[in-house]
C-alpha cells in the first residue's frame, strides 16, 4: 500500500481527544477557524495550544478564535530537499506572517503562488488542509498568483 | 566570575569529513585513533569519564544509548561520569561544556569528549525528515520547512532592513573556503570556491544558493579536557577554558521575535566574555558558526565587532581575514568543512589548540593567538552556545 503521509507529521495521528488535550483547535480547523489558548490569568496568548501557561505556570486557559488573515513578514521556499513523503511537493513556499489583529506571527506553508510572484506585507489567507489519515492541518493561501505545484 | 578550578582543554583531533563511506561506529574509531595519535600522553585507564556530542543518532544511525558504546569503540572504561549531550547543531560543544563543568566542579580529573554525526544516507529525504525534527517538528517541521528556509527568511529580512547584498553572503562562503583550501580535514579541501562561481549555483531556498548553506557532512572529532594542574602532563601548551556561556529563549517560530536581532547570541556573549573578563576586541580569532552564509554576518554584529546592521561590510572590509581585527574561522568554517552536527563544535575546539600550538598550515595561522571564541547556535539560532579560550605558556 502506498504511504502518503507526509513523515514530518507524527508517525501515528494524535489529533483526537484520546491522544491529545488540543483536539479541539483540529475540529475548530476542520470548520475552517483558526484558534488557540490564552491564559484566563494573565491574558497570554499562547501558540501553539498549550495546556498550561509557561508565564504564570496556571492551568487556567480558555479558547480564544484567531483572525483568518495575516500580511507576510518573510518568506521562502524549500527548491531541494524535502523531507520523506513530501517530495513531490517541492517547491515547497513557507512563511511567517503576522497575522491581523492579534499579537501572533504564524509559520506556514503558502499556497497559490509561487515565491517569485510575492512580496513582504503581501496579504495571505490561513486555510484548513487535509492530510492523509483523516487528519488536517493549515497553511496559507494568496490570491492572485499563478497555481503552485501543490496539493491545493 | 569563578567558575571552579581552572580547565584546560590539552590536544585533539578530527577524522576527515565529508560524505564518507564509513559508519557512525567506524567514525568513532577514526575519532579515537587520531585522538591518541594526537595526545601521545593520554592513557585510556587515565580517563574517567567520556562525553559524547552526537546530535540524532536514532534516526541517522538507529542507535540510542550511544555513549557505552563509543566508549567501547575507543577502548575507555569511564568510573566517572559517562554521558550522550544533544543539543542539535551545538551537541559537541554541549558535551565540552558539560566535561568543562565536571572538571571545574571536581567530578572529573581527565575527560575525552568526542562528537560525531553520520547524515548522508542513500535517502537524502530520509536526512531532511531528520533536520525538520530540529525545528517544533509537529507544528513547524510539518510544514515540510528545516533550516535552509529558515535561515533564508533571515537573510531576506537582513537585505531588506540593512541593504545586505548576495555579493555580501558569497563573501563569507568564498573567505570560508578558501581557509578550508588549508584544511586536509575539510569536507571541501580540494574544491575552490570563487565569487562568481557561488553566485552562479542554484538556489536551494531564496535568496540563499548552495554556496550559502553548509553541508550534510559525515564526520567525528574528539578533544581531552584536564583539570589545570594535569595539564603539563599532556602539553606545554594548555589551552585555558576561561568563559562560557549559553542562552535559550524559545523554539516555535512563532516566537522567534526579530529574525535579525539574535538576542540570545547577544546574551550569550556577555555571559562568555564577562567570565573570560575580556571584549570581544581583544579576541585574536573565533570560530563563529556560519550554518548559512547570513549566520556568519549577523554574528558579527551580535557578537558587538560591528554595528548592527554592518556584517556584510565588516567582511568586505576583510575585518575577518588574517590581517584583519579578529580572524573568523580560519578553520574553513561549517561552509568549507561541512556540518556534521555533532562534530562540528568540537572540532572548532581542536582548531583552536591547533591554531594556539601553531600547528596548521600558514595560510590559516592566526598570527600569535592569544583568545579564542567558539560559537555554536542550534536549531533556528534559538540556542547559542559559546565558549572562550586562553593560551598558556
Ligand atoms: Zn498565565
């Protein structure tokens, strides 16, 4: 059977209740928001969701939503050597992008053009993906560009 | 700052990198056996205890419980402390730091440190799934991203804040290689480097080239470590651990903060040279580790040898050459040597005895050396690790 499970991923899926306690940020990321924890104490914001606050060290968080759009800081492009099952992808673009709103500078794959076709504080859309094994995972589209070889 | 009694780091030695057709296991030996040729007084039955830097293991060489078994391979039978440091990019430095604080503290009297990294594997895939384990592996490595676009967004934010050229970057890699070019042990000994030639190779993540990025190297190195009143049993020239210093702030990108501003490599130097009591202006070389082309540059500035913003300058000025205000990696560097994760801090160490011995070729002697520094950052520059050297006589 072929594998298709990007390896970077954990071998085994752990995005369910019975492995791990930030499930809901993937059943908030299946329905197409973005989410994490904030410290009910101190006001923190953590990424990623975190189980308890590295600032005050409570257990006291609460789920807050994340805005869907951010504008890039920097960016750029794995041309070679992608990791095991992530081959075919390349090039693989990625990015920081602070995202609108809220005090947070996200990391992720950007989809929809390639890194020639974008630019510093160019605007990216966060979006749920799905990955192999009933899993999903985000990453961030622009509009305008030309297609990107990808799994978009 | 007192830091224990004193430590003197007394000889060393490297295998020869590069992709070899050798085992984890046969490069310890390789390690081992140039090691004792180097140290012609060091007894194995008077070692007591073994640090070993090796930074993945598991997954290059499906081994764990590593140490035992380099100890086996180089014959020692440690009673003191025998342990594995990993610390990615800084595992070898990370082990002679953690022999140093043995030594300093009384628990140990003579220490081999050896690092050792085998990555080139038939599935260079296989090896990247390895590097984006490096990184907050679910929630940034799984986004297919390991060093290079890191390091690569580093760079294009240094370009568009300080007017940081490609030239500029090339300038590291050519300066780099050509110190190599005196290097036997170097992954690219016999490979010369021009500027026009780097500008000239693929872009591997951009706005960085091949030539900007270090290697995927196999390779070992090992060093000894005394306590200071042992140390003229080995040599006539100790080379005297005076300061150290590490610091580690965060690990998601999300929280890296300024990608050009290395506050940890910032702290860390305070730390290192304020228990060296010493300015960076007073060091004769350093061994900075230039990962990527743009690592070398900011280090520059972190490390305060010029104003922020100013690397790329500082190395056109060749400020970095021999002639220059300090000498940066004259032993040809991550860029011209190649990374074996493990490796690569302790044999920046050998290159400073070598270099305090004058013991390496003219074309990479520093002048008279006095102090050395020895930088590693790990992982996406969240970790610097340093140390700082002092030549006895
Ligand atoms: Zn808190």
């Amino acid at each position: 059977m072929k594998r298709t499970t990007p390896t970077a991923f954990d071998f085994f899926p752990q995005e369910e209740s019975q492995q791990t306690r930030v499930s809901r940020f993937f059943e908030e990321l299946r329905a197409g928001r973005l989410s994490t924890t904030r410290c009910r104490k101190d006001g923190a914001l953590l990424w990623p969701p975190r189980v308890a606050c590295p600032r005050c060290h409570g257990e006291d968080l609460e789920w807050v939503e994340l805005p869907l759009t951010g504008r890039l800081y920097a960016f750029s492009a794995v041309l070679v050597g992608a990791p095991l099952g992530m081959e075919q992808d390349l090039p693989i673009t990625v990015g920081l992008a602070d995202l609108e709103g809220a005090p947070l500078r996200l990391f992720g794959r950007i989809v929809g053009a390639g890194w020639e076709r974008l630019s510093v504080g160019q605007r990216v859309r966060v979006e749920p993906f799905a990955v192999p094994d009933e899993r999903v995972f985000y990453r961030f589209r622009v509009d305008g560009g030309l297609a990107e070889n990808s799994s978009a | 700052m007192s830091t224990g009694r004193p430590v003197a780091l007394v000889g060393g030695a490297s295998t020869v990198w590069g992709v070899r057709a050798a085992t984890w296991s046969e490069l310890v030996q390789e390690a081992g056996a140039r090691l004792f040729a180097a140290v012609p007084g060091l007894a194995a039955a008077d070692v007591d205890s073994l640090f070993v830097g090796a930074a993945e293991p598991e997954r290059f060489a499906f081994q764990s419980h590593v140490a035992p078994l380099a100890a086996e391979l180089l014959g020692l039978a440690p009673h003191r402390i025998v342990q594995r440091t990993e610390l990615a990019c800084a595992s070898g430095q990370s082990a002679i730091r953690s022999a140093y604080a043995a030594i300093a503290a009384g628990l140990s009297e003579v220490a081999v440190v050896l690092g050792v990294e085998k990555m080139n594997l038939p599935s260079m895939a296989e090896a990247n799934t390895s590097m984006a384990c490096v990184m907050d592996r679910p929630w940034d490595g799984a986004h297919g991203a390991t060093a290079p676009p890191f390091f690569a967004m580093v760079a294009q934010r240094h370009m568009l804040e300080y007017g940081t050229t490609p030239e500029q970057l090339a300038g590291v890699s050519v300066k780099n290689h050509r110190f190599a070019n005196s290097n036997p042990d170097a992954q690219f000994y016999e490979k010369k480097f021009s500027r026009e030639k780097l500008l000239g190779l693929p872009l591997v993540a951009p706005p960085l080239r091949l030539g900007d990025c270090s290697s995927m190297t196999d390779g070992a190195a090992a060093v000894v470590l005394v306590a200071g009143e042992k140390a003229r049993q080995y040599t006539d020239t100790p080379a005297w651990v005076r300061g150290s210093g590490q610091h580690a702030s965060w690990h998601n990108l999300a929280n890296s903060g300024s990608l050009t501003d290395w506050v940890g490599m910032r702290s860390a130097a305070r730390e290192a040279l304020g228990s060296a009591g010493i300015t960076a202006q007073q060091l004769d070389f350093a061994e900075l580790h230039d990962c990527f082309t743009i690592s070398e540059l900011i280090e520059y500035e972190m490390l305060g040898l010029c104003p922020r913003g100013q690397g790329g300058r500082y190395l056109e000025e060749g400020q970095t050459e021999i002639g220059g205000d300090v000498v940066v990696n004259p032993r040809g560097g991550l860029l011209g040597c190649g990374h074996p994760l493990g490796a690569t801090g302790v044999a920046q160490a050998v290159e400073v005895y070598r270099q305090f011995t004058h013991s390496v070729p003219p074309a990479r002697q520093v002048p008279d050396p006095e102090w050395a520094l020895v930088h590693n950052l790990s992982g996406s520059a969240n970790v610097h690790s340093m140390m700082v050297y002092q030549r006895g006589s």
